[in-house]
C-alpha cells in the first residue's frame, strides 16, 4: 500500500505526472511557435478551442457545488475562477472569438458546435465527467493542476510568433496575454488545494492519476488538431527541420 507522502513529495510527484506530457510537444504546438501555421490554421484552432475552455466555468461549477464547506479556500477559488472567466471583466469566450475573427473565421462559425472535431468534444466530455463524477480534489487537480496549470508554458511559445510574424494587434491577443497571467495564478492555486485536502494515499494516488491523465488530453487534443487541419500542408519533416 502506498504511504501518505509530504508535501513536497507530493508536489514532485504531481509536476512529475504532468512532465513529458506537455501539449508544448505536439506537433500544432511546434507548427504555431516556429510560424508555420496559417491563419486558417489558426481559425481551425479557435473553433475548436472555445469548445473546450468555453465551459470552463461550467466545469467548475459543478466542482463547486459538490465541495464540501469546510474547503472555504478551494470554494473561494473556484468561485473567483468562474467570475474571472464570465464577469470578472471581458468574457474569456468573447476574446477568444475576437481572435478567431482576426485570423478570418467568424462567431458563428466559432460558437457552432459542428465546428469541433470529435477528439474535441472527447475532451470536452471529459472535463465535464471528471467535474460531476470526481472527488472534488481529483477534479481540481485534473483540471487545474493536470490542464490549466499548463497554460502559461504553452501560450509563453505561441504568443510573441502572433505578434512578431503574423502582426497581430495587442487587442486581437489579449486572450492569451490575459491566460498567461491570470492561469499561473490559479494553476498555483490548485497545487495548494490538492497539496493540503489530498490527505490519504489514495486520494494522492487518484491525483497523481488524473494529472497524468488530464497532461495526456490535452496533448491528444492538440496532437489532433494537427492531423485533423494541418497535416496535408505541413508533412512531419517540415516539423522536424
């Protein structure tokens, strides 16, 4: 049986379970931060994209109403989340579709669920099984830690190529900027709610699994988005050149 680890160990063995996983190492990913993509590579992106971290809110709803009382700072911080992604503010979808329009696509186009490609609405499903079924601290971390977390990594890479190659405006990239900043911040959040009420083996075990599970998802997806759009223009040699 496995032993109840420290909080260091713990949070070792969580970056671990993300490590390798990263969805930096997809090829879409690479394509974006080298400049390779097009912007109907990148509208394709945006349309998929907003089915994934458009119910974000969502998610942690039902995360939220099934948090026990007692977790005050882990209600706190779910409920701050979906404030910041709905009202806190302008609505992450709204400039999420500001970019997709940008890049040539259209609301219409961006909000239409047909628009999605099935490894999409997987991980969509997905999200929304783990926020209704999981304990509350295996939802946080396989949605926080084991996704959210990740995001400043990856927007770090793919950011400053919108600017510098493709000339998008300030304005037209304020999604990202804005995800940099503000999912570090709840990324650390979740280390610390799963760090402090992941207080048994188990529930460290089933942690460490879905964060594992949760890096693999989002590396599928992206590794999706890839073959799906990108892939008769862009051959895996060019990738590796």
């Amino acid at each position: 049986m496995s032993r109840l680890m420290n909080r260091d160990e713990f949070r070792t063995a969580l970056e671990e379970a993300i490590k390798g996983k990263s969805a930096n190492k997809a090829p879409f990913s690479i394509a974006w931060a080298t400049g390779q993509l097009s912007r109907e590579h990148l509208a394709r992106w945006a349309e998929n994209h907003y089915h994934y971290v458009g119910p974000f809110a969502d998610y942690l709803a039902y995360i939220y109403a099934r948090t026990p009382d007692h977790m005050t700072e882990a209600k706190d911080f779910l409920l701050a989340n979906m404030y910041e992604e709905e009202i806190g503010g302008d609505r992450h979808t709204d400039l999420l579709i500001r970019f997709a329009e940008a890049c040539g696509t259209t609301r219409e186009r961006v909000i239409d669920p047909d628009n999605m490609s099935p490894t999409t609405r997987g991980l969509q499903s997905w999200c929304y099984a783990v926020a209704m079924r999981e304990d509350p601290v295996v939802a946080v971390a396989g949605l926080v830690v084991g996704l959210e977390s990740q995001v400043p990594s990856i927007y770090r890479k793919q950011t400053p190529i919108l600017r510098e190659k493709y000339g998008f405006s300030d304005e037209e990239v304020e999604f990202f900027d804005l995800h940099i900043v503000s999912d570090e911040i709840h990324g650390e959040r979740g280390y610390q709610i799963v760090l402090e009420h992941a207080n048994t083996p188990e529930l460290q075990q089933r942690c460490l699994k879905i964060c594992e599970i949760g890096a693999q998802m989002r590396l599928l997806y992206t590794t999706a988005l890839y073959h799906d759009y990108v892939a008769k223009d862009i051959p895996n040699l060019a990738l590796a050149a």
